[in-house]
C-alpha cells in the first residue's frame, strides 16, 4: 500500500511553516481532493476537476484553555503551501460520509456558524479508507476532549470505526530519511503521540472486555447469519412469555389500580362539570367587556375627530377672515407714494387669501361649502374693486405725469439750443408703482391692456415732440452750402464745383441725431417690457434663433419663439405695445434724411453707412422695433440715393440729343468728379450701394455714348476712342481701387482698343488701296488656285504685280505724310495723336509683312522692298 500523507514529515514541516506566527501547533495534515457538493445530493459528485488541499488539524493553547481549528491550505502557482481556509472545530456539527461514492473515502463537514447555509459544503476525497478513518479519529477525539462532545456521524459506524482503531492500535511505522550516510530507520510513534486512537473514549474497556464474553459466548458465530437470527427470535418468545406470566400473578394490584381510576374518573367528570359552568360564566363576562371596550373606543374616536374637526374649522376661519385694515385699503384707499406699502400688502394678502381658496391649497370638500363660496365671492369682488380704481388710477397718473413734462418749454430744444431728453425723473416717478402693476398681474391679467396703452401712447407724443424739436433745431442750427444736383450737366468747366463746398456737417447732424435718439428709445422700449410685466426670455439677435439657428422674416424683433402658449400671447403684446410707444416717431428722423438730401444727395452714402453702424450695433437690445427703425431709415436713405442715380442716368440720356457729336462729352469727367466724391463718403464700406450706383451710371454712359457715335457714322470710331480714352484717363487713379470701376475700365479700355484699330485700318486701306487690294485678290484665289499658279491668272500676273508696286510705293514717303495728316485732322484730342500714330505705324507693318511674305511665295523672283527698308524709312519720317 503506498505511503500515507499524513505521515509525510516534510508536509507537516511545509504546512508549518505556512501558519508561522500564529502560534497554532500542527497535530496531523494529510492531502485531500476538494470538490463542490450540491445540497440534497450527497453522493452526487461535482462534474468539474478536484481541487488539490491539504487538511490540517492545529491546537493553539493559551493557559488552561484550548482551541482547536481545521486548517485548509493550497498549492500556489510556484507549488508553495499557503493558507486557504480556517475552520473553528468547536462550530463543527455533522460529519458525514458519502454513502453513494464508490470508493467510500469522500465526506463533508457541517458548521454552524457558515453566513450563507445555502451553499453546499465541499467535499472531501482521501486516497484510501485508511487516510479518511485517521483524519476522522483525529477530530473525533480532539472534540471530545476539548469540547466534551462529538458531532454528528453520518454514514459510517462508530463500531466498525472503532474495530478499525483497535486494528490499527499498535504503532504507525513513519520512514524517516537520516543525514547523508545512514539507511531507513523504523520508529514506533506510541498511539497517544498521533492522537488516532478514540476507542478509550467511545467504550471503556471494561465494556469493551463484556463485548468480547458476549460476543465468545455464541459458539455458532456471528459469521452464521441465519442461525444467528432464529435464535434471536426464540429467546424473544420466550421473554414474551415471561412478561406475561408475571403480569398474571399481579392480578390484585390490577384490579385495586382499575378501582381507583374509576374513582378518579368520577372526580374528572364533577370537575369538567364546575370548568363548563365557569366557562358560560366567564364567556359572558368576556362579550361584555368587549362590548363596552367598543362602546369606549367609540366615544374616544368621536372625541379625536370632535377637536381635529374644531382645529380645521379654525384655520378655515381664519382663511375666510379679511383683515378690516386691508378691506378699507383695496375699497376706499388712496395711491399715493407714502400709502403704496399699505398697498403693496394689500395686495400680496388677498393674492395669498385667493391662492388659499383654491383646490390645490383646499381640500375640495371645503370647495363645496357655503361658507367657502359666500367668502370667494366676496374676495373675487374686492379683488375686482381693487383692479378698477388702481388701472383708473394708473391711467391718469401717466397722462398727468406727461402732461406735465410737456407743458414746460424749457424740457424741449429751443431756437440755439440743443437739449438732450433726459427720462430718468420721469422713470423714478414709474418706478413706484411697478410693484403694484406686478401684483395687478397676478390678480387679473387683462387690467394690464389699458394700462399699458395708456402708457404707450402718453410716452408717444412725449417721445414724438422731443424728436420733432430737436430735429428743426438741429436743420436750423446746421449752416451748410447746397451742392449741385445736377452733376453730370453743364459745361466741362464746372466740373469742380462740387468739389468746392463742405457738407460734412449733414452727416454730423445726423450721427447727432441717431446718438441722441437711439440709446433713448432702446432704453425707453427695455423699460417698457420690464415696467409692464412681460414675460418674455432674453433677447437675441434679429436672424438667429436661441439654439444659434437662423429664424424665419416673422421674428424682426429679435425675440426668440417660444413654445408656451402664455408666453407667445405676451410675445405678441409685447409686440403692439412697442409699435403704440414708437409709432410714427420715424417720420422726424425720415426728415432730416429728406433735408441732407435736398442740400448734398451723396451724403446718402455717409448716412447710410452710419445708419448700418447703428443696426450692427443694436443686434442683441431689448427693443426689437428700434432695430425696425434703424431698417426703415437704411432703406429710405437707400431710395433717396437711387432717386439722385435715377436723375443722374436721366440727366445722362439727354445728352443724346442735346450735345454736340464732337469731342469729348462732358459728364465723362463729371463722373470721375462724382466718383471720388462718392468714394470719399463711402470711407471703402457701403459697397453694395455704391457699386449698384457705378453699375447703373457707368452702363447707361457706356449706352448714350453708343448711340451719340451712331448718329455720324464718318465720326463714329473717332468719337468713341476719344471719349473712351477720356473715360480711362479720368477713372484711372480710381479705379485702381474700387474693384466695380475696375471691370467697367478694363470694358473700356477694349471699346477703345477696337475703335483705335478700326479707325487706323480705315486710313491705311484708304492711303495703300491698290497694295492691300492686290494682297486680298491673290489671298481670295488661294482657296481654289495652287500658289504656282497665280501669277499666271488674269490681272495677277508679274507685270501687273510690278505695275501695283511702283505705283503704291514710288511716293511712300508722301503717303505716309498724307496719312499722319489725314489722322492729325480727325483728332479733336491731340494728345492722343502720338499713340495713335504709333499703332498706325504698328499695324501698317504687321500687314506690310504679310504682303511680303505672300510675294515671297507666289511672285519669288520679283524684287520687293524689303520689311527693314520700310521700317527704316517710316522711322525716318
């Protein structure tokens, strides 16, 4: 058989050393299989791997007393022991071997003290019964002794364990390996050292020595089971037997034992009698106590629901009791500055007295009582007597309040002196009763409608009046000399006379304008909306939407949509009543728009780059129709511009039939006059209005000038280089950086370049007739004719190809003369005379060079002047 674990030295040793410092002594460790068991299936085995363990039973002893624990240690990943587990074997309450495992050397341990019961103990395997009877002896008599008890044994006999211990009595051989140099020495460990022997504690041996008699006293054997067992029966017969014959000689006793139970019978039965007649008695004792314990918790119920009944009906009480120094307030009080917190508490006690009255803060039972509607009723209609004296209260304090601002002279501006409105006294004076109009609200929303177009339209005419004098004082107090209106008609001569006068003072006036009057009006529109109580969120910039999307053409206040029903209706009020504040207050600002118009149209520009300040300026205030405002003036400065551009192109067209066709006309440099006039308000912005202008002023130009040409068609190409050349040269600084100008002088620059090269073909052809004749003859018949054959066709021979010569350059140098002459004469502007000449000479060799290679190449043994003589000659000339 091999060789136990638990007699493995070096085990113990290893084990050990593992609990090292817990003070705890090693008595036995032996290796085991660990598995996972499942409640109700003892013999059942888990169908995953065993765990390999080793069991250790450790005695720790401090004085008298002591412990005793089960140990289970593991392998590490390096196969060193360490501690897994620790049991107390004083908790240890079933041992019990598994019955249906084949080998019989699998059991598990119970413990009282586990947290979870529910999980299934592990199960423990040994390698042989040997292993498992030791491990088992070991912790039987440890609690035994230390404990005084034993657990439950399940599944094995303590006999056959204690034959196994008495087998197994003499001493364990352990092998011990000596130093290096001696064999295997037996060592007999006395049966008290390994603590295996339990049979002195399971039987004395007085008992154990009776066991042995009885057991040799049966000579047929234990071996001979059915002999064994008749035998048995026949000695219980005869025990029978004797049990009976002794019970019939006790006969008297059994009849003096019946007597008296009989006798105690009779006394049961009185007794039951006297217990049933106690009972009826005490069951109505017990109907009665009850009935008056009920009777009782009656009365108390009544009495608790009594005083909570009276606690309710006393705060009701005081909910339904006005305050007779409120009811006097709101009924015949007055609204003066000094009385406004009277007011103010009036007002905040009935908004809590209603608020009170409703279902939310009322039981609804209470809804239904009399008392409760009569007070309702009652607060509803000095709530309504309230609203109406405040709103006819309100209504007149604003009217007087203007009208009293309006009635002196000395607020507004007057003749010489420009006065800025100031709103601050007439806002203090609002201030005071903007928490009365709050606490209105909260009463009845719809009182607020007239209160606020009586706001509205009182603050209008203050607002309207202010403007209406300052804007006459600020024309009357601005000197500025009128400008020309007619820019583009009249002599060339007077083409500076818009240089010549200063109207700055036009856009000073109306940046004045805006600087007064728009701060007043955004301030004016934000207190309107807090003042008179709209709820509306924070505003955002016209365009764009509160998550940063851009928004439809409905929303030109600038306040973002919102999706309450509540708010949107407030949004919508908000809405009119700004238009009722701001209403036709444009109509001043639009006249000094139309007054700076009359004096300079161009200042159009400057004001309209201004008004566009003012809008980028404005995007994220409170007052939305401000911004509406500001819109308005852009796009009437816009008509006013286009008015003047619309009299300009008019003025333009009428030259088509009034000017001479000659020369250079003259709105093509008024136009430059004009445009650096307009370049120098436009500052590089407002291009879109200045480019629009450009294109329509330069386009309709470009068109008289096309249909003036066409009324002389001898002076058509001579009229249109001379007034484009006028166009480039006068644009020429300017164009260089307004990029619109730009593309309409590169347009004239090639109107000019074609009429120059049609005007200087026409003097060439017109001088060289017969040469470039004869070119074009001998070019149409190469299409049909082979180049050799030419020169024999009729009129193109080489005597007539001589003839040509001769008499087109035997006088060159007097045609060129002609010519220059010729070009001299046509010119009104001669000082386009030397590039003009310069083309001419250009062009006129460009097609001498073309002849000679033609002649080259039909006429190639004629002789020609060659292309650098003529080149030489003209230079000459």
């Amino acid at each position: 058989m091999a060789k136990s674990s638990a007699d493995d030295e070096e085990l113990r040793r290893a084990c050990q050393a593992a609990i090292e410092g817990s003070k705890q002594k090693i008595m036995i460790s032996i290796r085991v299989a660990k598995r996972r068991g499942i409640w109700g299936k003892s013999g059942k085995l888990a169908s995953y791997m065993a765990k390999p363990r080793v069991l250790a039973l450790c005695l720790k002893s401090e004085g008298h007393k002591k412990q005793a624990f089960l140990r289970v240690l593991k392998y590490s990943s390096g196969g060193v022991i360490e501690p897994a587990k620790l049991y107390k074997l004083k908790h240890l309450s079933r041992v019990e071997v598994i019955t249906n495992e084949p080998s019989g050397c699998t059991f598990t341990m119970g413990f009282d003290n586990l947290s979870s019961q529910s999980v299934a103990p592990p199960q423990w395997t040994m390698r042989n019964i040997d292993d498992r009877n030791r491990i088992l002896f070991c912790i039987l008599n440890v609690c035994k002794e230390a404990f005084g008890r034993l657990p439950e044994v399940v599944g094995i006999d303590v006999v056959e364990m204690a034959l196994w211990a008495k087998e197994n009595k003499p001493s364990v051989i352990t092998q011990k390996n000596q130093q290096a140099g001696h064999g295997p020495v037996s060592t007999r460990v006395a049966e008290s050292d390994l603590k295996v022997t339990v049979e002195k504690y399971l039987i004395s041996t007085a008992e154990e020595d009776d066991m042995e008699a009885l057991l040799g006293s049966y000579v047929m054997g234990i071996g001979e089971a059915e002999a064994f067992s008749a035998r048995l029966k026949r000695e219980l017969l005869a025990l029978e037997a004797a049990n009976v014959h002794a019970m019939l000689e006790s006969e008297p006793l059994v009849e003096e034992v019946l007597q008296g139970l009989e006798a105690a019978t009779h006394c049961v039965d009185d007794m039951d009698e006297w217990l049933g007649t106690f009972n009826v008695k005490l069951r109505h004792i017990r109907e009665d106590i009850e009935s008056i314990e009920t009777r009782n918790n009656k009365l108390e119920m009544h009495s608790v629901n009594n005083k909570a009944l009276i606690q309710e009906l006393d705060k009701l009480l005081e909910r339904l009791c006005v305050p007779s120094e409120y009811a006097t307030c709101m009924s015949r009080g007055k609204f003066d500055e000094a009385r406004m917190t009277q007011n103010i508490e009036a007002c905040e006690w009935l908004t809590g007295a209603l608020r009170g009255l409703e279902v939310p803060n009322l039981d609804s039972t209470y809804g239904n009582m009399r008392a409760v509607k009569e007070k309702r009723a009652e607060l509803e209609k000095l709530k309504a007597t309230f609203v109406r004296r405040a709103s006819g209260f309100l209504i007149k304090y604003f009217a007087n309040l203007v009208d009293s601002v309006m009635s002196d002279k000395n607020y507004f501006s007057q003749r010489g002196q420009l006065k800025q409105p100031d709103h601050a006294d007439l806002r203090y004076k609002c201030r005071i009763y903007a928490h009365l109009l709050q606490h209105l609200k909260s009463l009845d929303k719809n009182c607020l409608l007239p209160l606020r177009k009586a706001y509205c339209s009182s603050l209008n005419l203050l607002l309207r009046r202010e403007a209406r004098e300052f804007a006459n004082e600020l024309r009357a107090s601005t000197k500025v000399s009128i400008s020309p209106t007619t820019w583009l008609e009249g002599s060339p001569g007077g083409n500076q006379i818009g240089n010549s006068t200063d109207t700055s003072g036009l856009s000073d006036a109306y940046i004045k304008m805006l600087t007064i009057f728009i701060p007043l009006l955004v301030d004016e529109s934000s207190f309107l909306a807090h003042f008179m109580c709209f709820e509306v969120p924070a505003l955002v910039p016209p365009g764009v939407g509160a998550n940063g999307n851009k928004r439809g053409s409905n929303d030109d206040l600038g306040i973002m949509n919102m999706d309450s029903n509540d708010s949107k209706a407030d949004l919508q009020s908000l809405n009119e009543s700004l238009q009722d504040l701001l209403d036709g207050i444009h109509e001043d600002f639009y006249a000094v728009v139309d007054w700076a118009y009359k004096i300079d149209p161009l200042r159009c520009i400057s004001m309209h780059l201004i008004t566009e300040r003012y809008l980028s300026g404005q995007q994220a205030d409170a007052a939305g129709f401000v911004r509406v405002l500001l819109g308005y003036l852009a796009s009437k400065i816009s008509l006013q511009f286009n008015r003047f551009v619309d009299e300009a192109c008019h003025q333009i067209e009428r030259n088509e039939h009034n000017v001479r066709q000659m020369g250079i006309l003259p709105y093509i440099p008024r136009f430059a006059t004009l445009a650096i006039r307009m370049e120098q308000y436009a500052q590089g912005q407002s291009r879109d209005l200045v480019d629009q202008a450009y294109t329509k002023l330069v386009s309709i130009i470009f068109v008289t000038l096309e249909k003036v040409a066409q009324t002389d068609p001898k002076t058509y190409d001579i009229f249109l280089l001379e007034n484009y050349a006028a166009f480039l040269n006068s644009l020429y600084d300017v164009a260089n950086f307004v990029p619109t100008l730009a593309k309409f002088y590169q347009q004239a620059s090639g109107a000019y370049e074609e009429a120059c090269m049609r005007h200087i073909n026409m003097l060439i052809h017109s001088q060289f007739e017969r040469l470039f004749q004869f070119a074009r003859k001998i070019k149409d018949l190469m299409f049909t004719v082979s180049p050799e054959e030419i020169q024999f066709q009729l009129g193109l021979s080489k005597m007539e190809f001589r003839k040509m010569l001769k008499s087109s350059l035997s006088g060159f140098d007097k045609s060129i003369a002609a010519m220059h002459k010729k070009l001299q004469k046509s010119l009104t502007s001669q000082e386009l005379l030397p590039s003009l000449w310069e083309m001419c000479k250009k062009a006129f060799m460009d097609k001498y060079v073309g002849i000679t290679q033609l002649a080259a190449r039909i006429y190639p043994t004629e002789s020609i002047p060659s292309v650098s003589e003529i080149r030489n000659l003209l230079a000459s000339l």
